[in-house]
C-alpha cells in the first residue's frame, strides 16, 4: 500500500505579518500556508485588532501569536525571539502591511508632506528589511520571503498617489534582497495583487471604479481573489519555485498586461 502524501509545506514555519480580518490578503496566504502543512506565526497591530484577528489565529491553529506594530520600538524584535525560542527556524515571512497619513494618501503627490512621506516609506517599505534581517539568521535552510505590492508600483493609478513612489521603493527592495540572500539560499518576492476589496484599500479615493477598471480590463474578466494571492505563495513557497526570486509575481486575472 502506498503511503499517504504529506502536505507540501508539512514541517514549514511561516510568519504572517499583516491580518487586519478575514478580509486582508495575508489570511489568504495564511490559510493557503496552513492547507498544505505549514505551521502559522500570525500577529496584530495592536489591542484594537487583536479581537478580529485573535479568531481567525485559532482557526489556524497558530502557536505562537502577538502584537506587531513596527512603528513601535521592541515589538518586531519580541516577535522574532519568540519565534527562535519556540520553533528556532523560520521557513516562510509574509510581509502584508502598509500605511500613509490620510491626508497624505487622500492627497496628490506634490501636496505630500516630508512627514508622510517618511512614515508612509518607514511603515510600508523598510519595515520589510527589518523583518528579512530578523529572519535570515533563522532561516538555517533557505526560505522565502514575500511582500505586497500592487500595479501603481510601475504605472501611474490615479489616487494611488504616495502609495506609487512606496511600492516602487518596495519592489527594489525585493531584487536587492534577493541578490544579497540568494546565496544562502534565500528567495524574495513581491507580489502584485489586483485590487481587492480590503481594509487598507477603502482609504484610497474612488477605490470601487478601480475595481470595476480591473474586472473590465482583465482577461479572464473577473476580480482575483485573497485565496489567488495566497495560493501563488503556497506554490512560490515551495520545491517546485526552488529557482524563481527576485521578480514582481502578478496575481491579477492580466490585468497588467492591457493597455
């Protein structure tokens, strides 16, 4: 008799950094992580969320969870060490947070202040080099590593605005990492999701016809969903992606590839 297939990520160690609620785009990777075997880390921003994310963490039968805001002093570094204390690897980091000043998001480019812009950049695109330089030391036997982007990196959206020149900034950031950790066998990648109807989005103005924008313009004429996003990183993620890092992976119907 044949043995029973174990599940792909079986024995995987995953942080997921970024459930907001059964919404966001991070439980879609999450979940996609847990249905092929990997066990989940997941955090919340703060006391304010912990109730919506704090139900969800025990669905996934995660054993370690906590606050994660990275704006905060301590907190990345808490989470990491828990981490090392109770698994003493890491394997897979979700990176699925971003953040501007309304004001400055809801605003044009021109009009964004140096403040905004800092924390915009500091919250959306460094905090991703903070975590992946916590997560090398763990990851003994190569990982991978992911952060969201999104179509407004390389084109212009219109009211995407300071977002644009962050993800671009983001997106770099992935290829630099990726050549500096390839060696150790260490994979990067940004992953660029259509518009999904998600907490962080409903800041951006007039976001429902960049959505109906999308399904039109998509060839295969819908809207992706968190569970596309979150499958493409549960196989990007595993053996069968061993050679692929670096790129901007586009989890978006085609959307990006129409005029």
């Amino acid at each position: 008799m044949n043995e029973p297939t174990r599940p792909i990520l079986a024995g995987k160690k995953a942080l997921v950094v970024g459930i907001a609620n059964d919404q966001s785009i991070a439980y879609g990777c999450a979940r996609a992580f847990r249905e092929a075997g990997a066990e989940i880390a997941v955090t919340w921003l703060n006391e304010k969320a912990r109730p919506h994310v704090e139900p969800l963490a025990r669905e996934l039968e995660a054993p370690i969870t906590g606050p994660m805001n990275v704006a905060e002093p301590g907190q990345l570094e808490a989470v990491f060490g828990e981490i090392e204390r109770k698994w003493g690897q890491l394997d897979i980091l979700v990176h699925s947070i971003a953040f501007a000043p309304m004001a400055d998001l809801q605003g044009g480019l021109l009009d964004c202040s140096a403040e905004g812009f800092a924390k915009a950049m500091d919250i959306s695109c460094h905090s991703f080099v903070r975590m992946a330089r916590l997560a090398v030391p763990l990851m003994k036997d190569g990982g991978t590593m992911f952060a969201m982007s999104y179509y407004g990196a390389n084109r212009v959206v219109p009211n995407y605005n300071v977002m644009g020149p962050v993800k671009a900034a983001l997106e770099a950031s992935c290829r630099y990492l990726a050549y500096e950790l390839g060696p150790q066998r260490i994979r990067v990648h940004a992953i660029s999701p259509g518009p999904l109807k998600t907490r962080a989005a409903s800041g951006l103005k007039d976001f429902e016809l960049l959505l109906n924008e999308a399904a039109r313009k998509a060839p295969l004429g819908e809207l992706v969903d968190i569970m596309d996003v979150g499958y493409t990183c549960a196989y990007l993620a595993t053996p069968y992606a061993h050679r692929v890092t670096g790129g901007t992976v586009y989890v978006d119907g085609g959307t990006n590839i129409v005029a």
